[in-house]
C-alpha cells in the first residue's frame, strides 16, 4: 500500500461525543526523525496512544498502517522496580543472545557498568537512558517517544539529545517524537508537526545550515514560526524589538 | 580577635563558645517536625520498665501471687516442665497445628486469589462468597465447623487454615487487582506475552501485598491457635494452660502466655526477615 514503514490515513478518535483526533494523515519514511508538537489537550497523547495500539476502549477510525516492531519510550522511564537494569532492558525477550544484546544496548546508552543495579539507585537521567536501552534492544522499526526527556533537568537533556540523534543515526528507525519544547523539536527533528485540536496544522521541513555561521537566524526563524503556529509569542523576538 | 586553636579530636570545643554568646542562628531554627532517627534498641525501653515494675511488685507483695507470679515464675517452671517434658510434648503439637493450618491456609489463599485476581469470570464467582465469609466471625462459625468436622485434629487445623487464609487472599487480591496501570501499558508496548507479563510484573508486584497478607495471617493463626486448643483438646498450650487454671497453677498459665508471646514475635520476625530479603529493591527495605 505504501513504501512509507508508517502510513496513517484519516485517523479520527474520539472520547464520547468529543472528538481528541479529526482526519490525521500522517507517513514517516525509515530513518526519519519527525516531531510532534502541540498545547496541551491538541491530542498528542492521544495520537500517540493510537499509533502504540494502546487505545483499546477508544472509539475511531481511520487507516493505520504501523510496524508491528515498534518501541515506545514513556515520559517517565517506567522501569519495573523489581527488575534489575539488564533484566528492565531485555523484558520480554527470550533467546540465548537476550542477555548479551541487553548489555550491547547499554553499552550503547554508556549504562553497561549498571546493569546489575536496582532502578531506584539510578538518577532520573540514567533511568531514562535505560528505557532508551530497552527500546533500542528490539531494532525497533518505529520508534515512538512520548515527551522523552520532559521530566529532565536541562543538561541531562542536552545529553540526551546527543545520545537520541547517535541512535536514530545508527539503527535509523522511523522516529516520532511528542514534544512541547520548540528548541527540542528543531534541533532533533528533520520535520516538524504542529498539532492543533486534533488536526495537524502544518508540517515544516527543518533545514539547518551545517555550518554554525547562520545557525542561530535560521533556528530563531523556526522558532518563531512553530511559536506562532502554537499562539505563542516569541519573548526573544519581542525583546529584540 | 580570637585566634582559634588546633583543637585535639575528640573535644567539644563548641560548649564553651555557645554558652558565652548565643549564635544568632539558633533563634531562627526551625524546629525539626519530622521525629527524628530512632535508636536501634528503643523499642525494648517500654517491654523493660513493665518488666521492672512487674518484678517489683510481685516482689514487694504488691502484687499477689495467686493472681499473677513475678516474671522469674515463668523461667523457673518453664525449666520445670521442660524437664518433665511436658512443655516441648505441648508445644511440639501446638506448632504442628498452627503451621500446617498456615500452610494450607496461605496455600488456600494464594490460590483463590490468583483465580479471583486474574481472572474476571473468577471474581464474579467467588470474591463475593469470600467477602460474605469474611464478615461472619471466625468464633461464630466454630459450632457449625464441629458439627461438620468433629473435635479431633482436622477441625481444629481447618479452623487454623481459615483464619489464615483470610489476611493473604486480601492482601493478595488487592495487589493483584492494582497493578500499576503504567506497567500494564509497558508490556502492551512491549508486546510481551501474557506468561511473561504474569511472570515479570503482575506477580512480583502483588509480593509486597502476599508478604504483609502473611504477617498478619500468622498472627491470626496463633489467635485461631487459642481458640481451638480451648474447646476439647487433649494437648497443645492451650491445654496447658485450661488444665492449669483448673488447679489454679497460676505459674503454669503464665508460661502458657509467655511461649504465646514468643512464637508471635518469632514468627513475625521471621516473616519480616524474609520481607527484607525478597524485596530488597525497594529502596525503603533495602539498604
């Protein structure tokens, strides 16, 4: 039907009589990093849910063509306290090698010291590089991360970032992203997608110059449009003013 | 301007200085509202002044004796019956009662929660028999459980077994019905099998509930314990200690207590133990 790995066509989903998601089309090539943005109550999460197969009581429609290899990291790590890292990060995988491409996959994640370690003597930034771990140990076809690194103070999260484009560069999964930082959205993602009510309003090409001469227009130039797409005006354009 | 010594380890050299000027930030101290750490011999403080007032007044003839012995009476005829063999003889089969009844009653209980926990269909039949059993008292139920099992050994370990069943199917069934909805969702995006997401996260969450649904059952089993050792039993402490108080062997009852006493806090602290060891991952047991 499509050579898009993740191929959505009228996707509609509603709580009730309420509709969260309106005719959402949406295709994510292999190795395509695409981010998600939007307010709260825009429907990201549902949107996500949706794509996991999650949803199971939610009423809807729609075309939905998803890998069934697909890997989801929550907003919070959710490692199961009563696993070991290793066994966090091999969960469900059975096989002689599963033992070995957990500790690959947290060597990745640079955590292969912790992998006899209790999930509660991690900090909130190595927990998060765990459930990386645990998503990439299944080469993931598709690659779904609901606000990843939300819950992370700002340098762990710039560490992440660096860590999240070396994955997606080595294994190259199609990727979504739920995000609601813009800054985050830019700098990880090839396109972004702006939620609005259910419906994706726009859908931007991200093309950074390589070099870092030009850098910083371009990006405030996205960041103002993705601003104002989200009604919110750029405090950084209003201060050069 | 001071000048301030090199002070030798071990003296306090802040008493003097805090006596002659008041630093300003000890009025601004907050004070402390959580209750602070616990010594780790505290717990004996209040058992060990009852003890003393205890031996004080049976030894000042405060107390009587014929209504209750000093502390000592207990180590005395304890050694007494032990040497005539009568206390381990009893003992001997009030444990054996009291453990099998737990086993077949954590057994019991385990298993009926597992059907009624996991499954809906389960729920609908038998959670509902279990919350209306749970409501009759276990005394009340005592006449008809003689009359369908006689007074011998297995009425009186069936009995043991309900009273111990009760606490773990709770426990256990509460923690099986609350598993994380967060965790459930993991293994759906993991695609995990239902053996592998029993195995991994529905069973080792409801530990914690089947451990503490334990502690309390043993304790229930050494209450049930009493309760049939009184009616019609040949041997066992209970007996001990009716046939005592029918000669009025004020002393032989009081050991009676005694070893009561011991096997509960025993037993709890075995539990609590193996608590500790099995959920060691979580940071408040753990290290």
């Amino acid at each position: 039907m499509s050579r898009y790995p993740v191929y959505v066509r009228n996707l509609a989903r509603n709580f009730g009589d309420r509709p969260a998601i309106r005719g959402v089309d949406l295709e994510i090539a292999a190795g395509e990093f695409v981010a998600l943005i939007g307010r709260s109550g825009s429907g990201k999460s549902t949107l996500i849910r949706a794509l996991a197969d999650l949803d199971h009581d939610v009423a809807g429609s729609g075309t939905l063509v998803v890998p069934q290899n697909l890997a989801l990291v929550f907003q919070d790590a959710r490692l199961l306290p009563w696993k070991r890292v290793l066994s966090n990060v091999i969960f469900g995988l059975h096989g002689p090698d599963a033992a070995s491409r957990g500790r690959a996959a947290l060597e990745e994640v640079e955590l292969a010291a912790r992998a006899r370690a209790w999930p509660y003597e991690l900090s909130g930034g190595e927990q998060q590089r765990v459930a990386l771990a645990r998503a990439i140990v299944r080469e993931p076809a598709f690659l779904l991360a609901d606000e990843p690194f939300g819950a992370l103070d700002a340098l762990t999260r710039i560490r992440m970032h660096h860590l999240m484009r070396k994955i997606s560069a080595r294994h190259r999964p199609a990727v979504l992203m739920v995000t609601h930082d813009v800054d985050e959205a830019i700098e990880l993602a090839e396109r972004v997608l702006v939620l609005e009510q259910g419906r994706i309003i726009a859908n931007i090409e991200i093309k950074l110059p390589p070099d870092n001469i030009h850098l910083g227009d371009r990006f405030a130039a996205y960041r103002t449009q993705l601003l104002e797409l989200l009604g919110v005006e750029d405090s950084r354009k209003l201060r050069a003013a | 301007m001071t000048f301030i010594a090199p002070v030798p380890p071990g003296t306090d050299s802040r008493t003097s200085e805090e006596e002659a000027r008041p630093s300003p930030s000890r009025q601004r101290s907050q004070r402390r509202l959580s209750v602070g750490k616990s010594h780790p011999y505290g717990l004996m403080i209040g058992p060990v002044l009852l003890m003393v007032f205890w031996s004080w007044g049976a030894r000042s003839g405060f107390l009587d004796p014929r209504v209750l012995p000093g502390p000592w009476v207990a180590v005395t005829t304890s050694w007494q019956l032990l040497q005539e063999g009568r206390l381990q003889a009893n003992l001997l089969i009030s444990a054996e009662r009291a453990l099998s009844g737990l086993a077949f009653g954590t057994l019991a209980g385990v298993a009926a929660a597992l059907i009624t926990g996991l499954s809906k269909t389960g729920g609908y039949l038998l959670d509902g028999v279990v919350q209306v059993k749970r409501a009759i008292p276990l005394y009340a139920i005592l006449p008809f459980f003689m009359l369908w099992f006689g007074i011998g050994e297995s009425e009186k370990i069936i009995i043991i077994a309900v009273a111990a069943f009760m606490p773990i199917y709770l426990q256990m069934h509460t923690s099986l019905r609350n598993i994380d909805r967060r965790y459930v969702e993991l293994a759906e995006s993991l695609r995990v099998s239902y053996r592998d997401f029993l195995v991994n996260v529905v069973l080792p969450g409801a530990l914690p509930g089947f451990l503490l649904g334990l502690r309390f059952a043993s304790m229930s089993c050494w209450m049930a314990l009493v309760v049939v050792e009184q009616v019609n039993a040949t041997a066992g402490i209970g007996y001990m200690i009716n046939l005592a108080t029918s000669y009025a062997q004020t002393d032989v009852m009081l050991v009676g207590l005694v070893v009561y006493a011991v096997l509960g806090v025993t037993s709890d602290a075995i539990i609590r133990t193996v608590q500790k060891l099995v959920l060691s991952w979580q940071p408040t047991l753990g290290a």
